[in-house]
C-alpha cells in the first residue's frame, strides 16, 4: 500500500509539473484552476507522508513549512506569497467552496483509480 501511495504521488507531481507554465490572473494571483492543482498536490503530498510515516512516529516528526515551499509551489512555479493571497482572495470571494469541491472530486477519482489497480495487482498475483 505504501508503495502504491508513493508511486500515485510521484505520478501525479510528474504530470502536473510537465510543460507547465504557472498560470495568474489579471491580479498576479493563481487562476481556480491552477488553484485547484496545487491543493491537490498538497493533499496528496500530506497524504504520502502520512502513509508512510509509522503509526509511533506521526506525533515525533513535524515536516517543515519548506518543504511545501520546495517541493509542491516550485513544481507549479510559484511562491508562497502568491498561493497565499490566491487562497485570501477564493475566501473573500466566496469561490474556495467550488476550488474545494473540485479539489474533493479530483482526489476522490484517485482514489477510485488507485483502488481499481490495487485489485488488478492482487488479481495478477492470484495468477
């Protein structure tokens, strides 16, 4: 399992760093969309981390602020300034429910995906 949490992760950070420029509005800000992709990448980032750290050690290990900052916001080209008056403004707006929304239903599709190649593999082991 955690090896299927740590490839899903590594695939999906691929794929969302691959030839893409970051996208800003009028503003200077992130567009929902772009919005969307790096709260996906966090979630699935905090997700990772949880999974492979031990049930023991999850309250001893506090992963630094930076390594949002390196390795999730410099994959989307951007700082932490920017996500953060990006998430100001959706709040202030009202939108962060349908960023959240879409944020919710792209994860839930991961996890659809992944359960399905978790029985695929358990069925190819089977043979």
């Amino acid at each position: 399992m955690k090896k299927i949490a740590l490839f899903a992760f590594c695939i999906i950070l691929m794929f969302s760093c691959s030839g893409k420029k970051k996208k800003l509005d009028a503003n200077g800000l992130l567009t929902q969309e772009e919005l969307v992709s790096v709260l996906i990448d966090i979630h699935l980032y905090d997700a990772t981390v949880s999974t492979l750290l031990s049930h023991e050690s999850r309250g001893q290990i506090q992963l630094p602020q930076s390594y949002y900052d390196s390795l999730i916001l410099q994959s989307h080209e951007c700082d932490d300034s920017i996500f953060r008056a990006s998430v100001e403004y959706y709040t202030m707006e009202g939108k962060i429910k349908s960023v959240y929304d879409a944020v919710i239903d792209s994860l839930n599709t991961l996890r659809i995906l992944t359960e399905q190649a978790e029985r695929a593999e358990k069925n190819n082991a089977k043979e």
